[in-house]
C-alpha cells in the first residue's frame, strides 16, 4: 500500500506500473502508469452488496489493464 494507492502491478526495480483504490462500494478507480491508461470500474449489485460488488470490481478492472495494456 502506498499513499492512498494500492501498488497492483510494480517493476523489478519497484517501480509502479499500476495502481488502483480501495474498490469500496463497487467503485474501482485503476491508473497503468506503464501503459499511459486508466479507467474506473463500478459494480451495483442490490442482492448482495458489496461482499459481492467489490471483488467483481477488482476483477473487471484488472482485465481492462490487462486488455488496455495489448
């Protein structure tokens, strides 16, 4: 952790290469610093909260990195 960040993804020399935020609520802020691209993920699920909408979040923002980053 990092600063309000967390550091996801970081060089071999630490260098961070991305970082998101806490995903609280469904709401998953992501910046690739190595890639020049970011996005902000928001999950609502009225069923299950936000046990469930916080890890889905998480998830659909690391394969948008990952798909942004090819």
């Amino acid at each position: 952790y990092g600063l309000g960040v967390w550091r996801d993804k970081v060089g071999p020399n630490d260098d961070i290469r991305v970082v998101s935020g806490s995903g609280a609520f469904g709401f998953y802020p992501w910046i690739d610093r190595q890639h020049s691209t970011y996005g902000i993920v928001a999950v609502a699920d009225l069923e299950n909260g936000s046990s469930h909408a916080v890890p889905a979040s998480q998830h659909i923002a690391e394969l948008a990195w990952t798909a942004a980053a090819h």
